[in-house]
C-alpha cells in the first residue's frame, strides 16, 4: 500500500515513515500542500495521512482540494491539537479519520487496515 504523509515536522516525517516501512507500507512524505500535490502526481497513492497544523498550509483548504482531486483516496488527520470542533471540521471536509498526536501506532494501523480498502 502507497502512503503519502503530509507534516511540515521533518522530525516526525522521518520517524513516522521509518515505522510505516518497517511494517510493510512504501511511504512518501511532503512538508506541505505543494509538496504534497507533486507526490500525489507523481505517485499512485492509496492513502493520505496530514498534519492539521502546518505553517503556510490551510488544512481545510487542503483537504477540500484532496477531496476534489483524489475522491477515492482516503484521509486520516492527525493533530497535537484534538479539540471536539477541529474534528467535526475536519471530518466534514472530507477526513475519514482523524487520530491524536502523540499518534497510537496501533490506532493508526488500526485506521489504515480500516480505510485501506476503500482507494481504487
């Protein structure tokens, strides 16, 4: 499975990535939105996982834009931030996931075996 993980932390980017791909995935990892729509581009990608708080990224708009671009492409959000009204926001435009920093790597697997199935 092709996952792009989108965080402008290259810190967590790295450790994040290392993780997935000792469990199996090929990760491609963006620090931004831009970068983000490069790999999407470039790659056939069957998941997205993206920070909600980055620097010079809106994530709503990035998401409605992932949603229009790549319908079929599930998204799990990911937040050092879980306020109740960031989640309902978030799964309203389009997420269909949204998990908590510091991220649970079970919880995680657990959503992309879950929502994994759904990419076409």
């Amino acid at each position: 499975m092709n996952i792009l993980v989108i965080d402008d932390d290259k810190d967590f980017l790295f450790l994040i990535s290392k993780t997935m791909r000792k469990q199996g995935y090929h990760v491609f990892t963006a620090i931004n939105g831009i970068k983000a729509l490069d790999e999407l581009s470039e790659h056939k990608i069957d998941l997205i996982i993206s920070d909600v708080i980055m620097a010079d990224t809106p994530i709503m708009s990035l998401t409605c834009t992932l949603k229009n671009l790549y319908p079929k492409t599930p998204i799990i959000l990911v937040s050092g931030l879980p306020s109740g009204h960031l989640i309902k926001n978030t799964l309203t435009l389009g997420a269909d996931e949204f998990i908590p920093k510091p991220i649970n790597l079970e919880q995680l697997y657990s959503a992309i075996d879950k929502l994994g199935g759904m990419a076409a």
